[in-house]
C-alpha cells in the first residue's frame, strides 16, 4: 500500500476550461479518503489526474515517496474501478479478473491463485465460470473490483462506483466497500456525488466545489463544524435549514422569525448573517423555560417514515420554511396546521458570515 499527495494539482482542458484549480490533499496508507461534491465539480478530473488518464496542467502528485506527475498510468501502481465496470463480455468472470496479471507474464498458476483469493474476498468463488452476460449488477461490480484486487496495487481508484446500482443494492454494496477496506487495509480515493455514501465510507471526506477543495475532514468533523454553508448545506438530510439574522451584541435578531429568542454569546460582525440550524437540532422548547432560546413555527406538512417524523413549515414571517426532523415518538406536536415553539440547540447551530464562512461559536 501507498500513501498519496497531491501538490497544488491544476487541470486546465484544451478548450481552456479549468476543471481543478490548485487542489492539495494528502492521504495516509492505508486511508480511506472520498472526494464528494455535486456533479461537474472536478472530481473525477482530479482522480483521473491521479491515474495518469489524464495530464496534469500543473502541481505535483506523488505515490509514496516517488513524483509520478509525468509517468505513465500502468507505472503508477494503481488501480481504478469505473462506474461502467467495462468487463470484457465474451470473457469468464476468472478470465476477467486475470486479464491483466497474464498479460504482465504472469504464470497460468499462480493467476489462479491470485484469482481465487480475490474471489474470495468479495464472496464471488462460484461465479468464477460465468460471462458478465449471466451475472447481476451488483455482481458485475464486484468482478470489477476484482480485476482491481488482483493487481495488489498501491492505492484504489473509485469512480462513482455504485450509482449505476438500485438503491437496496446501493446500501448493501456499500457495506462491502467498507469491509473490503477493513479486509486489505487499502489506500482508497472514492469519488462519489452521494453524501451519504461520503459520510458512511470515508475516513475523511474532501468536499469539491467549483473545482476546489471546500473543506477536508472526518465525516462527523464536517457535519457539526462545516467551514463554510456550502458544505453545511452538502451534508446532511434533509438539509441544514438557513434564517437570516444580525447580531446585536449578545444575541441574534431575525426578520424570519421576529418572536424568536436567540441568545448568542459570542461576537460577531455587524451586518446580515445567516444561522444554520440543522432539522434534528429543534425540539419543543419545555412550557415557562424563561430565557431558553425559541423559535416558532407554522407546521404545514409532515412526513411520517415509519422510526422519524420530518415536519415542514414556516417561520414567524409566514414565509421563511423551516424543516424539523424528529423521533416518531417525540413527535406529537409536529401536527399539520398546529403552531408549535421550538429550542433551537444553538450548542450544535452554525452561524455563517455573509460570504458563508463560519464564524466562531459561543464558548
Ligand atoms: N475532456 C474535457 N474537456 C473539457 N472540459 C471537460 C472535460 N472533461 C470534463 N470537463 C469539464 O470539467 C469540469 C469538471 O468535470 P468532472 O471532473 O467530470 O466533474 P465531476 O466528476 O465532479 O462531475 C466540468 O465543467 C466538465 O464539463
Ligand atoms: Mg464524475
């Protein structure tokens, strides 16, 4: 296994797009890292960078210890998995996943040998003799991952590798990237678009915007203290809600929500900021809890799904909407039609700087 750096990396495109402006990330042996960001933010640029598919503009990218920038994909000791799989289909499962080791030389044994330790790894033995024509999605996908696994090679690439799947089989391969992580202790560089993919996989997460790296950190590190909104906004379901306010010194006024008590210990610039208030961080607020903060809401609409209750509705100003998401059983005051107090947990709320930085919280 390998570590991996990516110095200042830029890929500008011939037609003078430039998908990835300078991005520097590290990541450990043995790490799991996921680069997740909406589509079209410069993810799989970046991992094809890495491959050596694609040229790097500018930077450096260096696997262990060794500058790979200029070296040619199959010198770079890596292997990626695509969301397409690209088997070859007149070829069996055992052919697939042997492929590249017979053409390296390898002898016919120890392919084999090779072969079906994969196999076994990914709980795929007795499908070595099929085609890809005979197999399902799924595990189509895990033969692909096989093809990869064989090669034994320093660091794993990963494409969108699972949204070509449905959703149960979505969850359920995704518990088999975790173990087949834990099983090979493998360096991974996962792209996905799926925050929730990125939240359950990565040892950390490098969120993409535009091109450029957001924010880097474990997953429940970006979730409760997100850099900016846009990351605050990316995690998270549903997403984090957003008031307007201003800071008067000690607490936080909003137009949204002009009954609303907010104290806000901390200081703050003057000007239009915004809270971040996270659905699951609104309990009722407790009958005569003098000097707590509170916030009321218009209930409109509520999604029962069975263990949660996701309520949806509007702020003091009849417009602002505000959604809730608590535990069915602690949900009996989210009623359509019912007007309800809430406590905001201001410990777990974000407030953001009118270009959506974070702003130090209360001590
Ligand atoms: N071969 C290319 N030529 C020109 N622009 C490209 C090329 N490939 C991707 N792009 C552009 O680069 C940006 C990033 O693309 P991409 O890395 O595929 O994003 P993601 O994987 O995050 O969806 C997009 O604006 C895309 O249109
Ligand atoms: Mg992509």
């Amino acid at each position: 296994m390998a570590s991996l750096a990516l110095r200042a990396l830029r890929k500008t495109y011939p037609n003078g797009t430039t998908a990835v402006h300078d991005i520097s990330l590290q990541v450990a042996d043995g790490e799991f890292v996921v680069l997740v960001g909406p589509s079209g933010c410069g993810k799989s640029t970046t991992l094809r960078m890495i491959a050596g598919l694609e040229e790097i503009t500018s930077g450096q990218l260096l696997i262990g210890d060794e500058d790979v920038t200029d070296r040619p994909p199959a010198q770079r000791g890596l292997a990626m998995v695509f969301q397409s799989y690209a088997l070859y289909p007149h070829m069996t499962v055992a052919q697939n996943m042997g492929f590249a080791l017979k053409l390296a030389g390898l002898d016919t044994l120890a392919v084999r040998a090779k072969v079906e330790h994969a196999a076994n790894v990914l709980q795929i033995g007795p499908l070595l003799a099929r085609t890809p024509r005979e197999l399902s999605g799924g595990q189509r996908q895990r033969v692909a991952i096989g093809r990869a696994i064989v090669r034994e090679p320093g660091v794993f690439l990963f494409d969108e590798p699972l949204s070509n799947l449905d959703a149960a089989l979505r969850g359920q391969m995704r518990l088999e990237m975790a173990r087949l992580h834990q099983a090979l202790g493998a360096t991974i560089v996962y792209v996905t678009h799926d925050q929730v993919e990125a939240m359950t996989l990565g040892s950390r997460i490098a969120v993409f915007n535009g091109g450029r790296i957001e924010q880097v950190g474990a997953p429940l590190a970006l979730y409760h203290r997100p850099a900016t909104r846009f990351v605050a906004e990316f995690l998270g379901s549903p997403t984090m809600n957003f008031l307007p306010v201003r800071h008067d010194g000690h607490a936080l006024l909003s137009s949204a929500a002009p009954d609303a008590l907010l104290p806000w210990p901390a200081p703050a610039p003057a000007g239009e900021l915004v809270l971040g208030l996270r659905p699951e961080h609104l309990p009722p607020a407790a009958d005569g809890a003098e000097g707590t903060a509170q916030l009321t809401l218009q209930v409109e609409h509520r999604e029962h799904l069975g263990d949660l209750v996701i309520a949806h509705g509007r702020l003091g100003d009849g417009r602002t909407p505000l959604t809730v998401k608590a535990l069915a059983a602690q949900a009996g005051h989210l009623l359509p039609g019912a007007r309800v107090r809430l406590r905001p947990d201001l410990q777990h709320a974000v407030l953001f700087d009118a270009q959506g930085r974070a702003l130090p919280r209360p001590a």
